[in-house]
C-alpha cells in the first residue's frame, strides 16, 4: 500500500548549521508533498509544501527539493536556530486529500 | 487560513465508555479528515468525514467503533466508542484550505484522550 518512509528519526545539531530530512513515497501518482513541525503539545503546523509540478522550492531558512524519478523529497533548514527544535513530518498525497505520514523527525538544535 | 477548533481539548476515560469529539470550522469547507496520533507516533488518517454521505474509513478502521457525523460544511463529530487503554492518542481533524500556492490541509489543536 501507499507509505512515506523518513530519516532520521532524530537529528541533532548546532545552532547556526544545517538539517536536512529525507523522506521516500512509493506511491507514484502522488503529486503533493506538505512538512508539519509539531512542537510539544501543539497541532502540527505548515511550514512548506511542494507539488509535482516543481523540483525545488524555499522559503527564507527552508527549502524543499523533489525528485519525482526517484520518489523522494527532502526538507533543508539553513542556519539552525533553537526554535527550530520540534517534530518535523513529511507527508504525500494525491492532490490534498488523504495525507500518508512519514514516521517524523525529532529535531534538536543546540544553542 | 481556516480557525478550526476541537472540544473537548483533552479528557480522561474509563474503558468501555464512549467519548464524542467536536470538530468546528470558522467557514465552510469540502474536505474535513480525522486523524489519530499515538504517544510518540506520527499520524494516521482514520476517516474522510463526508457532508451527507457516510464518512470513508482507511483501512483497519470502522464505522462501529468510530461512527463520524458531518451534518455541515462546517462541523464534524468523531466518536470513539467502547474505549480500551489502547485508544489513548491524540485525535485531530483537519480541513483542507486555501495557502499562497494552493489548496492544503490544517490542523485542529486536537484532542488529548487518556483511557484508564
């Protein structure tokens, strides 16, 4: 069945460095691929998405990259700050129905 | 973005009991899903809460033991019925809605359930 697989599953770095998280679909009529960071005990919240239609997108510390031939998208955070520090998902879909999950990233950035 | 808002925001429950969950929109929205996020686990679409029809459950979930109403585009209940220990998670509903680049889906604040 459809499933999104996502490493690490923690990642620790020092502020100011770089994080990247990967994740792979094996559903290949996905064409929408969100990230979630859920902080302690809040909802998890957007921070970027990216469709098919586009290989690459940033937004100031963030970026997105998909590779469609390969079947995977990865989040970039550039100068890691200690509010950075969450549980990031990545997700795909068909259009923006039903979301699959990666199984989230426990990030940590230390000051 | 749509406000959404859950109730209750967390409960405690004895097993075999029932607990029902409100999940209401500030707008009128199409798509409404409920998740469910375990302790410490990601999350795991339940059902597609459907306004008039019956809500699409993915599988390894059912109607009988999460029967889902969605009497309007802008509210949405989810039971979880018959409750074990098991079922303790965080339940969310979300809703798809507008963002700069397109449709996407946000998430309600959820609703914490411990079952004793």
């Amino acid at each position: 069945g459809e499933n999104v697989e996502q490493h690490p599953s923690t990642l620790s770095v020092q502020e100011g460095d770089s994080a990247v998280i990967k994740c792979t679909y094996s559903d290949s009529a996905s064409n929408y691929f969100p990230w979630y960071k859920q902080e302690l005990g809040k909802r998890p919240q957007l921070i970027i998405d990216i469709r098919s239609n586009v290989g690459e997108k940033k937004d100031q510390r963030i970026a997105v990259t998909l590779n469609k031939t390969a079947k995977h998208f990865s989040l970039h955070i550039t100068e890691t700050q200690p509010e950075d520090s969450a549980v990031y998902f990545c997700a795909g879909s068909r259009n923006t129905g039903k979301l699959i999950f990666g199984q989230g990233t426990t990030l940590q950035v230390k000051p | 973005s749509a406000v959404i808002s859950q109730k209750p925001s967390r409960d405690i429950c004895q097993r075999g009991t029932s607990l029902t969950i409100q999940c209401q929109v500030d707008s009128q929205v199409t798509m409404m899903f409920w998740y469910r996020q375990q302790p410490g686990q990601s999350l795991t679409l339940i059902a597609t809460a459907n306004q008039g029809s019956e809500a699409t459950y993915e599988s390894g979930f059912v109607i009988d033991k999460f029967p889902i109403s969605r009497p309007n585009l802008t509210f949405s209940t989810l039971t979880v019925s018959n409750m074990s220990p098991e079922d303790s998670s965080i339940y969310l509903c979300s809703v798809e809605g507008a963002s700069r680049t397109g449709e996407t889906q946000y998430f309600g604040p959820g609703t914490r359930l411990l079952v004793l």
